[in-house]
C-alpha cells in the first residue's frame, strides 16, 4: 500500500500540495453541516458557565429580573466583595476557605508531582524484578474510583490520627494512579542515550533524575499539575474534616447555596472563583497537557 | 516409574524456580536505586489504594460500627443488601440506568467531538477543545443546572416551556422522581467530555498521516470509512484509555446526583450505589454494610472495565 503511493508521488509530484490543502474525499455540504452542528454544540455547552460568570457579575436588582437577561448590563464586582464582607463577618470568614483549598492543592500538586515522577521515571526506564508487575496494579486501580476505598481509607487515617486535618486530604492525592501512569507513558518517549550519556558523565540516579529526566518532561509537568489541581481545588473534603475552620471553598458555596435565595449572586461568585482556576491552568498549559495525552494509550 | 518421573520433574521445577528466584533477587540487589525511588509512591499507593480494598473485602464480611472491634457474620451483609435493602436495589437500578446511558453516550460524544475538531485550523482547534473540555473541569459548575431546572415558574426552563404553551404549570423538575434522573443524565453528558476527550483529541493529532494519503489512492471514498478502516484502528490504545475514564465515571455517580436531587431524594429516586454507600458508612457509621456496598461497586466496575476492554481489542479488525 504504502509502496504504491510513494511510486505515484514519485511520478507526478504537483499532486501532493493538491491533497494537503483539502481532502479530497470531503463533500461540501457534509463540512458544512458537521461544522453548524458543532457550533450549536459548542454554545449548548458553553452556555452555564457563561451563564454562571455573568450571574457573578449581575447587580442584585438584575439578577430577579424577568424575563432573565444572558449578559449582565451593569456589571459589578459587588458580589465578590460581599463574599468578603458579609462572611468576614462569621465565625469563619471566606479568606480561610480560599486558604485552606489553595493549601491543599498547592502541596498536594507538588508532592504529588514529585513523588509520582520519582516512581514513574524507574518504572520508564529501568528493569527490574516486580516492575511490571507494579505497573499493571496502578492501570488496574485507575479503574475503580475513589468511593470504593473511602471507607477503609477513613479508618486508615483514624489510626494515623490525620482525620480532620489537611494531611487527610493532601497525603492520599500523592499517590493518585493516573498521575503515575501518564508520567511513565511520557516517559517511555525519552530516549534512552540522553540517560546513558549523563550516566558515562559519571552522574547518579538522582543526579539524571533531576537534571536530565524532569527538564526534558516538562510537559508532563502540567498534565500533572492540571489532573491533581482539579481532584483537589474541586475536593469537598467533608467526610474526612469535621471543623469548619479546615473546610474547603466548594464546602463553602454549598453552605452559600443552601443560604437561599438572597444568596444568589454570592453563590453564583463562589462559583466562579472555584471554577476560574482549573480552566485558567488548562487554558494556559493545553498543547503541553494534549502531547502528554498523546503518549497516554492503554497497551496490552 | 511414573512416579519418580514426576518427582524428577518436580524436582527439576523447584530448581528452576529457585534459579530464577535467585537470579531475580540478584537483580532486584543490583537496582536497589530503583526501589528506592519508587519507594515512596508504592507505600503510599499500597496504603491509600490496595489495601483499603482488601480491607474493604475483609470488613465486608463482619459487622463494624467502629466503636466496637469487628465481628465475624459471613455473607449476611450482602444477602440481606441483595434481599431486603430496597433502597439498594434502587441505587443499583439508578447507577446501571445513568451508566448504560451516559457511559457509552459520553464515551461516543468525546470521540465524536475530538474528530471532528481534528481537522479544524489548529486555533480553532484549540479554542474548541476549551469550550468542551471545560465543563468537566469546571467543579461544581454543574449547580448552576438547579437554577435553570428551577421547580417554580421562575425557573429557566418551566419559563420557557410555559411561554411556547407546552405546559401550563410548573414542573417540579429536581423533587418529582419521574424527571430527576433524565435530568442527571442530561448534566452528566455535559461533563462527560472529560480526560478520555483529552486522550482522543491528542491521538488523533499523532495518527501517520501517510496513511490518509495512502488510503486515497486505495479508494477510501468519504470519511465515514476512513474514520473506520484507517483512524479507529490507529487510536485502540486511546480508546481503550477513554474507556476506562468513562467505565470508572459511570458508575461512581453520585456528585450530579446529592447536588441537584438533594440527599437523600425524594423516595430516594436519584440514589445511586455510592451514595447508598455514603448513607451507611458516615451517616449510619455501619462500616461492614458500607464495606460489603463497596465490594460490589469494585467487582462491577473492574467486571466491567475488563469486559468493555476485551470488546475494543476487535476494533478494526
């Protein structure tokens, strides 16, 4: 097949730019449909989150206005400072909720990110007994999720003494499988004489670890990042912490909600600040995290 | 005679092994770096992943509230979740409802959406893989659905229907168990654009392009047969990746389901396994019931996972 077509290119060389502008197997009217139908789809499913930014950034009069406006017309920041304000007031005040997500998921990320890099660069590049073995185990525990083992892991750090605290949450998200299992497939793509070169140098494991493996996986980095930031900036963490003080912003703007329906525009504020930060990373790493993915096959 | 062959041969076995056994512990002195390294994540992993499960099979035959150790009751937490927890049976209802129908829905939509933004101009592309991705990164953006489902004439959706005439009073669209669980599967596609997407979207950017160019030349006529005589078989890795994403989504609903319908739901319409499971282990701090819950919920998604696998290694061929 593939001998063919390189003698044909070979005869008549002018065809190929002809193929490379446009498909020739692609009717007209089929392009147009396909791309309507995907731009329907596309505001269907843009459409709450807009939704949603724009209810943020609604004055309290706009928001109960019928029948409801898309955009807002004289957007405010109000709703925002009123998180601030009026839960300044209470006992605790949303300046610890935001504390306390982003020092999950800040030391939850880099542990994890190291710890699971750590594990993944031998299993990558190394032989030795008990490797596959290890690796066929994470495949397999990324097929079941969290809520099967949540009750066994309660009791597990009952015994630890790490309930109600923010170890309950943070410790558990280091060893997160899909993390390790996209690290070691990105990985397995580095050749292997970048390490034998660094090793004949004369550095160590840790030596190449660091200097060598890490630089050259930095996309792998943010794929990391943005898998382990959403579990943990998303994590209600409320079967494992009981004090308020410890408890996390999505708790909180479930307790807003709940609040009714003078709390729309807070509720619609929070919101937008625990959902904000997941899509800015994406946004700003996405061809990083799409050429990690691309390694991201399950082989049998 | 014989007997002694076998004895040889069992000898001759037990050698073997003990070589190998040998050799591999040589090696395993030799790559002592390597233990350590991965040290750190295996104990964490074998703690916080494995274990639980086996815990979770072990307590699942005992009775456990926590306050009291453990005591032996062999099968009766899962015959009596079988024969007399109705609500379970519910739960299993509702989670294989959502999973049969957002699962492979979802897992045909996130690859439906990557090919076809494949081959939009790479801008384009990248603008599109945000707006469908987003929504299942977005975290409880899904709450945003209970203003829209809102059960009086207020709410977006009894608004509209009732301007166009089709009903003439509001429908209690989140407390009315006829209409909670289509409503959670309609949340549920929304996000289902997920990792699997991801994967989808960045395997079709790698497939060889010779081989679209070779299949012109072999008559491949529109891209409903190059899709399935020339992608499909180039992504088997990805799609089997994407099906586990979707399997393990599937059916560990629950998240859609506690914030819309409420927890519990009205005559429990909208509980699934894991949140029977959270009723009986944080609520009732029956340890052994919930751990006998878990143990299905395991058996069903890894069953599952297994089955689904050995259905796409046919794909493309």
């Amino acid at each position: 097949m593939a001998k063919k077509q390189k003698k044909q290119v070979e005869e008549k060389p002018y065809k190929k730019p002809l193929i490379k502008k446009r498909k020739p197997n692609r009717s007209i009217a089929g392009d147009f449909f396909l791309y309507l139908f995907l731009v329907i789809v596309a505001f269907i499913m843009a459409f709450p989150i807009i939704y949603a930014v724009s209810s943020a950034l609604k004055p309290l009069d706009e928001l109960f206005k019928f029948p409801p406006r898309i955009f807002a017309q004289h957007p405010t920041l109000d709703n925002f400072s009123d998180l601030f304000v009026t839960m300044g007031k209470s006992w605790v005040t949303f300046s610890r909720y935001l504390f306390n997500t982003v020092f999950i998921t800040f030391v939850g990320t880099f542990g994890h990110l190291i710890i699971a890099s750590m594990g993944a660069f031998v299993l990558a590049k190394y032989e030795f007994p008990g490797n596959a073995a290890f690796f066929k185990l994470v495949t397999v525990a990324m097929m079941f999720t969290g809520y099967v083992t949540q009750i066994p892991n309660y009791l597990i750090l009952n015994k630890l003494g790490w309930i109600d605290t923010y170890w309950s949450i943070i410790i558990p998200a280091f060893a997160s499988p899909m993390g390790l299992f996209l690290m070691k497939q990105f990985m397995e793509g580095l050749p292997t004489s970048l390490i034998e070169a660094a090793k004949i140098d004369g550095a160590n494991e840790w030596r190449v670890f660091y200097q060598i493996v890490m630089p050259n996986v930095k996309p792998a980095w943010m794929t990391l990042i943005i898998f382990s930031v959403q579990a943990l900036w998303n994590n209600k963490a409320s079967t494992y912490i009981y004090s308020e003080e410890r408890k996390t912003l999505v708790y909180a703007l479930q307790q807003i909600q709940a609040g009714g329906i003078a709390r729309t525009g807070q509720g619609a504020a929070v919101l937008v600040v625990v959902m904000v930060v997941p899509i800015l990373i994406f946004v700003f790493s996405e061809s990083q995290i799409l050429e990690t993915m691309a390694s991201s096959g399950l082989k049998d | 005679m014989e007997k002694t062959e076998n004895m040889n041969m069992f000898r001759k076995y037990v050698t073997l092994r003990r070589h190998e056994a040998g050799v591999a512990w040589k090696k395993a002195k030799a790559r002592k770096m390597c233990y350590l390294f991965l040290a750190p994540y295996a104990i964490l992993f074998t703690m916080f992943y494995v274990f639980p499960v086996v815990a979770s099979i072990y307590y699942s035959f005992t009775y456990y509230n926590i306050l009291e150790p453990p005591r032996f009751i062999g099968l009766s937490n899962y015959i009596s979740l079988i024969l007399e927890d109705d609500i379970f049976l519910i739960g299993i209802k509702n989670t294989f409802m959502i999973a049969i129908i957002t699962g492979p829905l979802g897992y045909i939509l996130s690859f439906l959406f990557a090919w076809l933004i494949n081959e939009l101009p790479r801008w384009v592309r990248s603008v599109a893989v945000i707006v469908f991705y987003a929504p299942s990164i977005a975290g409880n953006c899904y709450v945003i659905f209970s203003v829209f489902f809102r059960g009086d004439a207020y709410g977006y959706v009894n608004a509209f229907l009732m301007n166009i005439g089709l009903i003439d009073k509001p429908i209690l669209w989140l407390i009315n168990p006829d209409y909670m669980l289509p409503i959670c599967m309609l949340v549920i596609l929304w996000m289902s654009l997920g990792t699997g997407f991801l994967s989808f979207v960045a395997g079709l950017q790698g497939v060889d392009r010779s081989q679209f160019e070779a299949g012109y030349m072999d008559g491949v006529k529109n891209r409903w047969q190059e899709l399935w005589y020339i992608t499909l078989p180039n992504m088997k890795p990805m799609l089997m990746f994407g099906a586990v994403m979707s399997i393990t989504q599937a059916f560990g609903v629950c998240d859609v389901t506690m914030a819309l319908c409420g927890y519990p739901s009205t005559d429990y319409a909208a509980r699934t396994i894991v949140t029977h499971l959270f009723d009986y282990g944080f609520s009732r701090f029956e340890m052994g019931y919930a751990c006998a819950i878990a143990t299905i919920l395991f058996l069903i998604m890894i069953l599952c996972n297994k089955a689904i696998q050995s259905l796409l290694r046919r794909v493309g061929t």
